[in-house]
C-alpha cells in the first residue's frame, strides 16, 4: 500500500519537473552550491568584515595611540562592495552562459543562482558598513586624540 501511494506522489513530479519541492534556500545551502571562486570571495568577505572589527577594536584599546589600521578600514570600504559586485557579475554570466547553452529554464530553477548573486552582492555590501562604521569610530577616536593634545 504504501509503495502504490509513493507512486501517485511521485508520478505528478516525474512527468512535470516544475511540480517537484524545490530545495529549500539557506545561506549555508546557497554557500554549498556556488562555484569555487564565489565561496572563496564569501570567505574572504566575512573573514574581512571580521577583521575590520578586531582593528577597531584593537585601536580602541590602544590607548593614547593612533597610529595603524586606519589605511586598512579605508581600503575595506571600498574594496568590500567592489569584490561582492565583481562576484555577482561573475555569478550572473556563468547564469547566462548556462541559459543560452541550455535554453528556457523555469524559475525554479534560476533562483538558486540569483540567490548566489544577491548573497555575495549583500555580503559585499554589509563588509563595506562594516568598515565604514569602524572607520568612523576610529576617526572619532583619531580626532579626540588630536584635539586633546
């Protein structure tokens, strides 16, 4: 009986593919199903946002002193957005060469790539507030330095 059931269930699915349960989407699914140079462009997004706050952090148990680090949150403001877009336009061509090679492809079946393409963007984007944030708290620290002296 049971066997007859799993068989009515599937039977929709095999012969429209469109009906099937998609996979549900997670950060760690959509990190799972990116090619190489994407995961290590995630990697390095996180472990640079990460490092933008141990500067800060760092500079703001210095003490009195101010130097080092700051070049480095200036970098990261930039170079964050720029690195998750570059990913993004990375992860839409090889969207686009994989539809014309294959033609029309239902939603779907696109989302997983879009979402690629949106999280990398995001991660880029949350690492460059990062650094503008730490940056700004590391100005301020620069500056009430500067003015006491």
């Amino acid at each position: 009986m049971k066997m007859q059931v799993r068989a009515a269930m599937a039977a929709p699915m095999i012969a429209l593919p469109g009906l099937a349960k998609a996979q549900t989407l997670t950060p760690a699914t959509i990190f799972g199903d990116a090619a190489l140079p994407v995961q290590l462009a995630m990697i390095a997004l996180m472990a640079a946002a990460a490092g933008g706050v141990a500067v800060t952090v760092r500079k703001l148990r210095s003490g009195p002193q101010v130097a080092g680090g700051s070049a480095y949150l200036s970098a990261l403001r930039l170079g964050g957005p720029l690195v998750g877009l570059l990913s993004a336009a990375f992860t839409a061509l090889m969207m686009f060469v994989g539809l014309s090679n294959l033609g029309p492809q239902p939603v779907n079946v696109l989302a997983p790539g879009l979402a690629e393409a949106t999280f990398v963007l995001l991660l880029g984007l949350f690492t460059g507030l990062v650094a503008v944030v730490c940056h700004w708290v590391v100005e301020a620290r620069i500056d009430r330095a500067v003015l006491q002296s």
